[in-house]
C-alpha cells in the first residue's frame, strides 16, 4: 500500500491518499507565523494504516519549513506531537516561552 500525502491549499488541509482513494485529511489555518491544526479525519476503512500519522508527519514538516509555530487543537495532532519530541519545538507554547 502506498501512501501520499498533498497540500490542498484551495481546501486548507493535507489529504492522505492511498492506492488512488482518499484516506484522510487535516484541516489548518494558516497565517505568516502560525498554523492551527483544527481537526484531522481518517477515513474509517483506513484506519490502522498509519494515515493519521503520514498526515500528521506532513502538516508538521510543512510547519517547520515555512518557519511557522503550530497551534495543535485537534487532539490526534496534539497527542502525535507529544509522542514524537522531535516536533515539540514547533508548539506555540514552547515558542512563545522562548519569546518572552
């Protein structure tokens, strides 16, 4: 199984795709400094497929690639950022300590 993961800007989220079928998504706002990451969706077919963390790796590289901090109020992002400490970094909390 093949998984791809695209930025679909016009829709303001990441979509997960696997074999050709829509598998998922993560929903974001984004602004010059921030992105919040409202709410993710795993098709239930595909659920235990690792689609919520391809997604979720994505969104978080694309974060820190466009320098921007991540404000995580979905709770499969959130809980995905705390298992992978490599991403911490990117939380609006840390950064904005860091700030003061």
């Amino acid at each position: 199984m093949t998984i791809s993961v695209r930025d679909v800007e016009a829709r303001n989220r990441f979509e997960a795709w696997e074999d050709g079928k829509p598998a998922g998504f993560a929903e974001y706002l984004r602004s010059d400094q921030l992105v919040v990451y409202p709410h993710t969706v795993v098709e239930p077919a595909f659920e235990g497929r690792g689609i919520g963390s391809a997604l979720a790796r994505a969104a978080l590289d694309d974060a820190r690639a466009r320098g921007l901090s991540v404000l995580a109020t979905c709770p499969f992002i959130k809980g995905w950022m705390l298992r992978h400490p490599e991403y911490t970094d990117l939380a609006y909390e840390n950064r904005s300590r860091v700030a003061d």
